[in-house]
C-alpha cells in the first residue's frame, strides 16, 4: 500500500467527467499517488460514473482512491477507503463497515480532542484545517500551525492539512509536520496541473 505521506489531490464538484479525469491524470503523472473523490453536488448514477473511472485511472498509476462521505459508494467501486467529516457518521460503524484493510479518514477542523478520538476509533489518518483562506470553503473554522506542533507531538498517525494550501504556504505546514497536503484549486485550476504536482510532491523529498 502507498505511504500516507505527500500530496493528496481532491477533486472539485466537476460534473465534466471528461475534463475532471484529465486534469487528474495530469496531478497523477506529476507524481500524485492519493487522490480523493469529492462530489456533493451531483446525482448518486453520476457520481458512481466519476467515482467507477477515477479507480481505473488511480491503478494505472499505482495511486490510492479515498472516497469522500459515501461509504456504499467506496465499497462498490472498490475503493482503497473513505474519508469521513464531522457528520458524516460514526468512525467507529466506518472502520467495522470497512474491514482493515481499507483506509478510514476523519475530518478534525481545529480540534485536537477530536483527533484524540478519531485514533482511538481506528482511522488511519486525521485531517485538520482550514489553515489558510479557501476558495472552496470561505466560510471554514481555521486552524493554527500551533495546533499542527501540538498534534504531531501527541498523535502517532499522519497527520493531513488541508484548507486554501497553494504553492506559497505548503512548506510552512510541511516543515511544522503536515504528512499529507490536500490540495484542490491550486491542482485542478492550475495552468499546469503536472507541474503543480511534481512542485507540491517535492516538498516531501
């Protein structure tokens, strides 16, 4: 299985399947190896379609699949896991639904009591954000690079930012302890996505 460590792509709410699996190839030829699929806005048949093509791809390159909120969806396309946030469901259900040998995500905000429990219920990595301003969710709670020392300190599993994180700012999560960087607009609306991941996957060494 592929180290919870680098850049993690997630996908924009595109419902132009053809252009959302060109751009993603690009991020994956950039030397990407997790992508998530993210969709709220669309119909259930649509995002199975998404979701069904972006596994092909995501194998051909060798790279993991994590599933956003729909944990029937990852098991039918055989995704390699979900991603769960605050209220999408219990972690505990999550991590029973899905066996151990699928990766099991949870979305902590700025709280690291919530990461506390989230280890303890078995997820395989915590996520934690916004870190900077987002285009995707202005409205997000913020969450500090204090808080990132803190949670490195304390927790034994990778540790994921997330939140309004371009080229400009990724170091400075990286160096404080960040092991995974997800990333959505300064990937899929960059004028060279390829490029903007082999930058963003240097980071990592």
């Amino acid at each position: 299985m592929t180290t919870l460590r680098g850049l993690y792509a997630v996908t924009p709410d595109w419902n132009d399947s053809k252009h959302l699996l060109a751009i993603t190839e690009a991020i994956l030829a950039g030397g990407c190896r997790i992508v998530q699929y993210r969709n709220k806005t669309t119909s259930d048949c649509h995002r199975q379609e998404q979701a069904g093509a972006l596994r092909a791809l995501t194998r051909r390159h060798g790279a993991l699949l994590i599933v956003n909120d729909f944990i029937d969806l990852a098991l039918q396309v055989e995704a390699d896991g979900v991603h769960l946030g605050g209220d999408d469901g219990d972690l505990g259900a999550a991590r029973q639904r899905l066996g151990p040998g699928k990766i099991l995500g949870a979305s902590c905000y700025d709280d690291l009591a919530l990461a506390r429990q989230a280890q303890a219920a078995g997820v395989d990595y915590v996520a934690f954000g916004s870190f900077f301003p987002s285009q995707v969710k202005p409205d997000a709670r913020r969450a500090s690079l204090d808080l990132l020392r803190s949670a490195r300190r304390e927790l034994t599993l990778p540790i994921c930012a997330i939140g309004g994180i371009d080229l400009g700012n990724a170091s400075s999560l990286v160096e404080t302890g960040a092991d995974l960087l997800a990333v959505i607009s300064a990937l899929y609306e960059a004028g060279d996505p390829k490029a903007a991941a082999e930058q963003f996957a240097s980071l990592f060494g």
